[in-house]
C-alpha cells in the first residue's frame, strides 16, 4: 500500500476508535450537559455556523486568539532566535543567561497569568504577553542546543580558511543548526497557542479561550465541545503550515537519515 493512503487509513481508523469511545462515555454517563456526546457536539458545531448571533461571536472571538497567537509567537522567534545563538556561540553569553532561561521555562505555563495581569490587566496585550514568555524559552534552549551542538571540525575548517567570526556562525553554525531550530520553532507555536488559550480562560473576556470557559460554567458542554474542536482544527492547521516548512528546510537531512 502507498506510504500516503496507509497514513491516512491509519488516522482514519483512530478517529473512529476515538469518536467511538466517546460515545461509549458520553452513553455510560448520561448527564449531557456535563459531558456531551459527538452527536450534541456535532449539533453545537453546525449551530455555531448557523446561528448569526453566535457566528458572529466565534468569528471576532477568532480573530483576537488568531492576533494573539501571532504576535506572541512573533516576538517569540525575534528574540528566542538570536539569544539562543548567542548563549550557544559565546560561553560568557551562555554562563550569564543558562541559569534564568532554564528557571524561566522550568514554571508552569499557568503560573505567568497572575504576573502579567499585574502588569498589563485584563486585557488583549495580557494574552500577547503570555504567548511570548511560553514560547519564547523553547525557541531559546532548541537554538541553543542546535549551535552548541556544532560540529567542532566544521567550526576549525571554516576558521584555516580565514573565515570570520560573522562567516563562521552564517554560513557553518546556522546551516548545522537549522533542524534543532525548526524544532525549536514548532515547539515554540504549540507554546504560543497554549499562552494564549490560558490566558484568554482566565480573563474570561476575550477570545476563543473565553468562549470555551464562559459556555463550560454555564453547563453549555455541547458548545464548549465544538469550540475546542475549532481551537484543535486550527492548531493542526498553523502547526502543518509550519511542519511543511520544516520538510522544505530540512530536506535534506531528512533524506540523510533514512538512508542510513
């Protein structure tokens, strides 16, 4: 069978193992409006298309997470890029930052909300804010971890032949470097939308995380389902659109290792 279809046939048979044993929990339980099925789900989901009220709700809460995400992860990769190969190029860089990066991404996710909403309030940038401080550790220590692990002989080749310290880190260290990087960059974005759900779930306001929390304490189980099926669908969307630039980036050394 072609590599393709049997990926497909694969994912095809655990959604409906999945969706399956759903509806067995969903059956044994009985109390819909704490645990809904698929098919309440399914019905919550074609009313959030149809009725005007809500799609309207679902598509601004939409565009202020989609915002978020975005500009979270942005700042995310402007800084967590260069500091990564800065701590792993130049060891005073990496003796001064190691030990408050590593604190930094060792707390848990939930734990920066009570600190930005000190600084920001309840508000969009809150959510932007968090994003940022999620992802941006992840981006830092996977580039760090990519430059430190520099073939050393690279490093010395491109140093007898009079390269510079800008030339050796472009055209040796970075190239070496690019898939701890996009790892780095794929972890970041998972990050990111993980800030920014927390964050718009305990402002209760903004947002598709404040919709989810919003419909599940008032019980509406079937709506809180479908909402999070939105929020799944566009995390494998972003995360695919990134995953594709991956395969692009690291062809090559993709190739490499199933030749081996």
């Amino acid at each position: 069978m072609n590599q393709s279809l049997l990926k497909y046939a694969i994912f095809g048979c655990t959604v409906v193992i999945f969706v399956f044993a759903w509806w067995a929990i969903a059956t044994a339980r009985h109390d819909l409006s704490q645990f809904a099925g698929p098919m309440q789900t399914a019905s919550a989901l074609e009313n959030v298309f149809t009725d005007s009220v809500l799609r309207s709700q679902v598509v601004e809460s939409l565009q202020t997470t989609l915002l978020s995400i975005v500009a979270g992860y942005f700042l995310a990769v402007v800084v967590g890029v260069p500091v990564g190969v800065l701590m792993g190029r130049y060891i005073v860089t990496d003796l001064f930052l190691d030990p408050w990066v590593n604190a930094w991404y060792s707390i848990p996710a939930i734990a920066f909300v009570p600190l930005v909403m000190n600084w920001t309030g309840l508000n969009y940038a809150g959510s932007i804010v968090i994003a940022f401080l999620i992802a941006v550790f992840s981006i830092i220590l996977n580039v760090y971890s990519g430059i430190k692990s520099t073939n050393q002989s690279l490093v010395e080749t491109a140093l007898s032949y009079r390269a510079n310290q800008f030339q050796v880190m472009y055209k040796v260290m970075l190239p070496a470097s690019v898939p701890s990087i996009m790892v780095g960059l794929r972890l970041g974005l998972s990050r990111a939308i993980e800030g920014v759900i927390i964050a718009e779930m305990f402002f209760a306001a903004v947002g598709l995380g404040g919709m989810i929390d919003y419909s599940a304490d008032h019980l509406q189980s079937a709506t809180s389902d479908a909402l999070i099926l939105i929020l799944a669908l566009i995390s494998i969307t972003l995360t695919a659109i990134l995953k594709i630039v991956d395969l692009k980036v690291v062809a090559w050394k993709r190739s490499e290792a199933m030749a081996r």
